[in-house]
C-alpha cells in the first residue's frame, strides 16, 4: 500500500463528482487551501488504484505520501490536525466530543435519508423526505442564534451541512417559511469562498 501511496507526490483525494462523503472532504481542503489533486471516481468504472489503496474501493480515499486514509469524517478530522489553520474543531474535549456527536446524528439522520431520498422506493423517498423536511424545520431556530451550526466559528460540522443543504433540490425538497434560519444559514455557507472552490461541475449542476 505503500509502495502505491508514493507514486503520488502531491497530496491526492479519489472523489466522486456527485458523492456527498467527497464532497464534505473537498469543502475541508478548500476551506484550507491546501494544494492537491483530484481523482474523479466513476463508480460504476472505478479505477484499479483505488481498489488496491482502499479494500472497499470506496470513496473518498486520501493518499498523503505514504499514509492512505479512507471514511470520510476521519479524513476531515486528520486534515484539520495536519493543517491546524483555519481550525475546523474547537478546542476543549468537550466541545470536540460534542461537534464529533454531531457529524455522527448529521450521517445518521440528514444523509442517510437522503440517500433513501435518491435511491428508494417510491414509498420509502417519500417517507425520507418527510422526515428530512420535518428535521430541518425543527432544528430551524437554532440558527438564528449564531451564524454556524451553534457556534461563531466554521467547521466541521458545517462542512457536512454544506454538502447536505446544496442536494435539497436534487431531491425535490422545498422547506417551509418556518425553516427560513436554515435556508438563511444554507446561503452564508454557500457564499463561502471555500465552498464555492470545492463543488464539483457536476455539483454545480445540481443547482442550475
């Protein structure tokens, strides 16, 4: 894995154009500004690199000279220590296990039914949509509170909101006037330099 690793001189991120877990990953790279290169992942024709630098020839997987780091949220995590600025965690313990507790409820509750939302059944995204619009509308009055997702700072967290909040569209998702923080919150993260550097062409897409 190694030997593989080091055919690359330069930081490298296999995505996919349209993955959300990619996506989240390329928001952290852009809103540090670190140099590296993409690899555009087909799935249904995925290079034999990639099966042989990640045993679930998944993405995203991160090859960084010889380390090669696979599962999304670890990957931001160890980007956010290799590059420590801008810091996309806090501090304390604490506020770490709590913004940690949350990337984990964002991927169990946001994107897992949005993936129903994609690719279920008619009955199954119907429900996913449901319960993706009555969440947001719920957690709505949280963000008029503070600019990010209960903080002042950016970080992680948004990142996965970011990703989340721009496919809405692609599955037909209007949310109600109630929800107007989160749509208002949605915009500043979008208007983000960052953001704006990391979308795929075919993310852009999603929203044309």
């Amino acid at each position: 894995m190694g030997v593989i690793a080091n055919r690359r001189s330069v930081m490298t991120l296999f995505s996919g154009e349209r993955d959300i877990y990619s996506h989240r990953v390329r928001i952290v790279l852009a809103e540090k500004g670190i140099n590296f290169e993409v690899v555009d992942v087909d799935p249904s024709n995925k290079p034999d690199e990639l099966r042989e630098l990640n045993p679930y020839n998944a993405v995203p997987t991160l090859v960084d000279r010889e380390l090669v780091l696979y599962e999304s949220r670890i990957v931001m995590e160890y980007l956010d220590e290799r590059f420590p600025h801008p810091p996309l965690m806090p501090v304390d313990p604490v506020s770490r296990a709590n913004n940690r507790l949350m990337l984990h409820r964002i991927d169990l509750d946001l994107y897992a039914p949005l993936e129903t939302a994609e690719n279920g059944g008619e009955k199954a995204a119907a429900k996913a949509r449901r319960e993706i619009r009555e969440n947001l509308t719920a957690i709505s009055p949280i963000f008029e509170q503070k600019p990010f997702f209960m903080s002042e700072d950016f970080s992680l967290v948004d990142c996965s909101m970011a990703a989340f909040l721009w496919r809405l569209p692609t599955v037909n998702i209007t949310l109600p006037k109630s929800a107007l923080p989160i749509m208002e919150y949605a915009e500043r993260l979008f208007s983000r330099e960052g953001f704006q550097g990391s979308l795929s062409e075919a993310e852009r897409e999603m929203r044309t």
